[in-house]
C-alpha cells in the first residue's frame, strides 16, 4: 500500500478522517515524482502526519513514494475500528463480512507491535478476552 493512499481514506464507518497507521513490515521500491507537483497528497501527508495545510517546509514526496507498507494496521481513533494491512492491501471490510478468526490470527502474530489500545479496545474483534 502507498502511503500517499492515506489522503484518500476514511473509516468506512464512521467516516472519520485521517486514519491512524501503523507499518509494520514495508518495502522500498525505485521511483521517483519526476515533473509531477507537490505536494502529491491533497488533504494529508501520513509521512509527516500532518495536514498539507500545516506542513510550512517542502514535503517529502520524494522520499514518501519510493515506500509502500506491506503489513500494518489502519485505525480510527473515532469508532476504534481497525483494519489489517496484509501484503500491501488494506482490508477495509464492513464488520459483518469480517472473519473474526482471521482478524483474531492477525492480531496474535503482530500483538508486540499493535499498540495496546487496539489490542484491548478495538472494534470489532479485539485479544482482551484471552
């Protein structure tokens, strides 16, 4: 998954906005913006995590785009929602159409890296009960 995808997305819920990121595995690949304008990024610019609007230096999109996150965690820090990122792609599933056991699987093999709060609280599945 792009980092630049984060000025896109919203809790499918709740609709809040920016989503929380946590990487846990990326990659880097050999790209670069060429002519293209900067910022990249309309609204949001994750890899600072800062609004456009309030970023006063040059941004990093240079830099930004030659990453892409392979695991990692989306959260919503309004609804407590999170959304596994597994092999690049965010599964930003409705919670009925979610498999708790596989959130559940996820969630024990990053369980040292999730922070606590999603860990304990997060919705729709979430370890505090084992």
């Amino acid at each position: 998954m792009k980092y630049r995808l984060l000025d896109l997305l919203a809790c499918p819920i709740c609709k809040h906005f920016p989503l929380q990121l946590y990487v846990f595995s990326s990659r880097t690949v050999d790209r670069s913006i060429g002519e293209e304008k900067k910022p990249l990024c309309e609204l949001f610019c994750v890899y600072k995590n800062k609004f456009i609007k309030d970023i006063r230096e040059v941004p990093p999109c240079e830099e930004c785009i030659k990453h892409e996150i392979v695991d990692g965690v989306l959260y919503c820090p309004n609804c407590k929602r999170w959304y596994p990122i597994i092999d690049e792609i965010p599964r930003m599933l409705p919670d009925k159409l979610r498999k708790k056991e596989e959130d559940l699987s996820f969630m024990r093999k990053y369980k040292d890296k999730i922070p606590r709060e999603i860990l304990e609280e997060g919705v729709p599945f979430n370890l505090k009960g084992e």
